[in-house]
C-alpha cells in the first residue's frame, strides 16, 4: 500500500476529493496574490520597509519616531513599505504621505485584524491572505528595513531578513533597529547566548543589524550603506 493509499483510507471518499479540490485551488490563490503583488511593486522606486507594533498609540514615542522616520526618507527619495495596518504602520504610511512620498501598504486578511489605514496611496495597497507571500514582497521590493519595537510579527520579518541575507539568498541590505532600550536586551542574549556560548552564529552575522534612537539616525544609515553600493531589487 501507498503512502497516498493509506492517506486515502483516512478519509471518506468525499472528504479526500475535497481535500485534493481545495488544495488544488490554493496554488492558484497563491500565484494570483504573487502576480498582483509583483505588478504592482515592480514599478514603485526605491523603498525602505518600516515595521513595528500595530498595537503602538498615537501619544506613544515611537508612533511619533516612525512618522518621523518615514518623512525623513521621502525627502532622501525613498518610499515607504509598511504592513498597512494601525500603530506603527500607519505611523509610517502618515509620514511618507506628509513627505509627498509614495506610501505603499501590504495589508493582510485577518479574521478579527486589520483594516488598512488611510494614509497608503490607493494605488499601493495590496491586500493578502497569506503571510509568506506578503513576506516576499518586503523583502524583494524593499532597499532596507527598519524596525521599531514590535511584537512576534516584527520579529518574524526581521529574523527572516537576517536569515535570507546570512544565508545569502539575497543581496545585503541595512536591517535597523530603533529602541536601544528596546532591543539591548535581545541583542545582549544573542551576543551572549546563541554566539558566545552556545556558538550557533558566527561573530559577522551580528554586523548585519545596527541600533539607533534618532530617525536622523536611521536615515543616515540607510544613506551611508548606499553612498557604498547601488540600489538594485534584492532577488
């Protein structure tokens, strides 16, 4: 017997038929989120990702940080990519709207979360429904990243940056993270822990993310890594 014979023998007929339809069309949904996703971003410039926290207020200081931030950038010649929802978010897609820049918002479906915020051009709002092909379109179209505080979805996007460039599936772009109060204590354990003692990276991974507290800061950075090398798509 089969490995799919025996598949089939826990199923009911119907339920395996179902099955097989539903998983059938799921790649068509895919290729269909992907194809809008790379018509619509292959034409947007230069772009910095901003992540961070949709929960983040409107009084809190990194919502007025990454407004901040997202100004200064369009004012570089940058656009702004962020995930198109509230808190920091809308904090970027604000700014980049305040600088006259583009401001693109990659939303995804969820059932209880998130609306789009109303400060992404209508024209650069993508809607997805799966996270890894919203996660492609960060990181193909984006010339940076940068990264407020955020919870396990921001540390999600930022690891598998990490990841893809330590690995070298992608070019080298600047990963900034903004908070050294927030994010000391994540790199102490990095350096300390996963390097020093258990010796599961190497000492030059750690030179691809850099800490700032100033949006003058986090703008100079993105600055200072392309007066060394050209902007270009990163797959």
């Amino acid at each position: 017997m089969t490995n799919e014979d025996k598949i089939k023998d826990a199923f009911e007929e119907k339920d395996w038929n179902e099955i097989q339809t539903t998983d059938t069309w799921t790649i068509f949904k895919v290729m269909a989120e992907f194809v809008e996703g790379f018509s619509k971003l292959s034409r947007i410039g230069p772009c910095v990702s901003i992540f961070g926290s949709a929960r983040t207020k409107p009084d809190n200081k990194y919502f007025k940080l990454a407004e901040d931030i997202a100004f200064k950038l369009t004012q570089q010649g940058y656009g702004v990519i962020t995930g198109g929802g509230p808190g920091i978010m809308e904090a970027g897609n604000m700014g980049a709207k305040k600088g006259n820049g583009k401001s693109v918002g990659l939303n995804i479906d969820l059932p209880f979360e998130q609306s789009a915020n109303f400060f992404i051009d209508p024209d650069k709002l993508i809607s997805f429904e799966h996270f890894f092909v919203r996660k492609v379109m960060f990181v193909k179209y984006a010339q940076g990243f940068i990264v407020l505080p955020g919870g396990f979805g921001t540390f999600d996007e930022l690891f598998e940056a990490i990841t893809l460039i330590q690995t070298e599936k992608i070019g080298e772009f600047p990963i900034i993270l903004v908070g050294s109060d927030y994010w000391n204590g994540l790199m102490t354990w990095i350096k300390d822990v996963v390097l020093k003692e258990e010796k599961n990276i190497s000492e030059k991974d750690l030179d691809l993310i850099q800490i700032v507290d100033t949006a003058e800061e986090a703008v100079d950075k993105i600055n200072d890594f392309y007066s060394k090398y050209l902007l270009s798509p990163n797959f």
